[in-house]
C-alpha cells in the first residue's frame, strides 16, 4: 500500500484514528480526576561516612556510592523492613512496597526515599520508620553478627587454654617448652664447665659437672617426647588469640558504621504536600492516547483489509453466476 493509498483510508475512516485515542485519554484522565487525592512527603539520607570514610569499611572504591545506593534500595523493599515498617505505622506491606520509592541524587551517595499514599498522615511515619529500619538492617546487623564472631573467638580460647592446663595437670609440668629451653641452656654451660674443669685438672669439678649433666640430660629426654603435644596446644592457642584480636577490631569498625548510620544523624523528613493532579495527568493521558493512537492506526489496518476481502469475494460470485445466462437463454430459444 502507497502512502497515499494509506492517507486516502486514513480520511475515510478518520472517525477511527480520532475516536480511539480520544475515548482512550478521556478514560485515563476520569480515572486520574476522580481518583482520590494523594499526599506525598520524601525523606533525605546523606551518610557520607559510611561510603569510602573513616567508618566506610564496607562500601569502599569507585562504586561505593552506587553499591549504597542498590543496597540501601534492596533493604527497603526487603520483607523483613516492610513488615518491620508495617508493625510500626499499621500500613500494609503491600501499600508499602507499592507507594515507597529510592532514587539517587546524582552520583553522590546521597538518598530520596519518596513516599505516596492516599492518607496525609501516614506519610511521615512511613518515612521515618522506613529510614531508621534501613539503616538498622544495613548496619546494625553487622553489630550482632561481629558480637557473635567475638563471643566464638573467645570461647576459642578459653577451650585452648583449658586443654592446656588440663595437659600440665595430667603430665604434672607447667610451661614444659620454657623448661626445655632453659635445660638445654644449662646443659651447653655444664659441659663447658666440665671441659675448664678437665683442662685444669680439677677431677672433683668434673665428677660434679658429669653428674649434673646426666641429671639435665634425662630431664631433656623426659621432656622431649612431650613436647610436640604441648607445642600444638599452643599453637591452637595462638591462633584462637589471633582470631580474638581480629574479631575485636572487625567489632569496632561494625559499631563505628552503627554510629555513623544513626537516622537522627543522617536522615531528614520532609512535610507531605499533595500531588500535582496535573502533572499526574500529564503523566497518564499522553502515555495512554498515543497508546490509543497507535490503536486507532491497527484498527483501520484490519478494517481496510477486511473491506478489501469483501469487495473481492463479490467480483468473483459475479463472475461465476454470469456464464448462466447465455445457457438460459438457448434453451428458452429453443421450439
């Protein structure tokens, strides 16, 4: 079909491309003018200490701030928030998730988080408890979950130096490692005693520093086997300490981010106003009659395709019925 060939049905059936979006717009703006009124109000979240500061340890780097932005977003529409919210102000979840919205102020980590609703005083609890339980479920967690890594580490411990204890209770030695240590050293003296002694001549000396020797020698031998045992309890041990003083400092940045995610600190409310019908109808018609628009346009497609179908099956009956006559005609001519 020609352009032209397609402006000609356009004319003809321009009652079609008019009454469609026109009657589509028209729905659109009833169901927006009598809708009843809508109140919003948007709350204000700028934490920069907690992205890339002193106290961001767990939003750090070029993509700190869109990292905050889509987890902070995530909390919020989380079923846990909703229905914390949802206990704290009375509105469903389902109203919740459908009138909440998160959007970015530009690339800063700084948060909008709107709120809608057909009720004006419900708008700013919903913001305030919205906020708060955020933050909380973003950062206040990380408090108990480093608590319980803390408590885990020092039990750790605890069972390492008790099974220690228990192992010099059993053997009935205390520090078996520092006494090896210290034999050993009295031993290198002793014979380095014992060699003045023979260089001198001194027979008793040497009888003496032998006699000590031995003795420091079976301790040694007494000790020796012990110790592997007692050197892998304490490295259990260390280890455990280890773990302790990483839990400790993990703890302490968790609660320095608690404290820099305080809502009093970091969040603003502002008052609810009502919604702009116009721009809510603006936002509404245009969508829905170009929509209609485009409608109008397939519906005249059909109906032209249709009229040419009929108009093609009546040329062709015609033509079948035709070739009748003539035969009709002979045969009344005929005596």
């Amino acid at each position: 079909m020609e352009i032209v060939d397609y402006l000609r049905v356009a004319r003809r059936r321009l009652w079609v491309l008019v009454g469609v979006p026109v009657l589509a717009t028209g729905a659109a703006a009833a169901i927006v003018l009598l809708a009843p009124q809508q109140f919003s109000g948007t709350a204000y979240v700028a934490a920069p200490a907690l992205v890339g500061g002193t106290a961001g340890t767990q939003y750090t780097g070029t993509q700190a701030a869109n990292q905050f932005v889509a987890a902070f977003g995530a909390a919020v529409t989380s079923p846990r928030v909703l229905a914390d919210v949802a206990a704290d102000t009375g509105v469903p979840p389902e109203r919740l998730r459908d009138g909440l919205a998160i959007s970015q102020v530009g690339a800063s980590s700084q948060l909008e988080v709107t709120y809608t609703a057909g009720d004006r005083g419900t708008v700013a609890p919903v913001l305030t408890a919205t906020t708060t339980r955020a933050l909380a479920f973003l950062f206040s967690s990380q408090v108990g979950i480093a608590t319980g890594e803390v408590e885990a580490a020092n039990a750790d411990v605890t069972a390492a130096t008790r099974a220690i204890g228990e192992w010099e209770k059993a053997n009935k030695v205390s520090q078996p490692d520092r006494i090896y240590q210290a034999t050993l050293g009295e031993l290198t003296s002793l014979r380095q005693q014992q060699l003045s002694m023979q260089a001198v001549g001194n027979g008793r000396g040497v009888d003496a520093a032998t006699t000590a020797i031995t003795a420091a020698q079976k301790k040694l031998d007494e000790l020796g086997p012990k110790l592997p045992d007692y050197q892998a309890l304490l490295a259990q041990r260390d280890a455990a300490t280890n773990a302790l003083s990483q839990a400790r400092e993990g703890l302490q940045a968790a609660r320095a981010q608690a404290q820099a995610a305080d809502p009093k600190q970091v969040t603003s409310i502002g008052e609810a106003h009502e919604v702009s019908r116009l721009a809510e109808l603006v936002r509404t018609a245009l969508p829905v009659g170009g929509a209609g628009l485009l409608l109008g346009v397939l519906l005249v497609g059909v109906l032209e395709l249709l009229s040419r179908g009929r108009g093609a099956t009546r040329p062709a009956a015609a033509s079948t019925a035709a070739p009748a006559r003539p035969a009709e005609a002979v045969t009344a001519a005929r005596p």
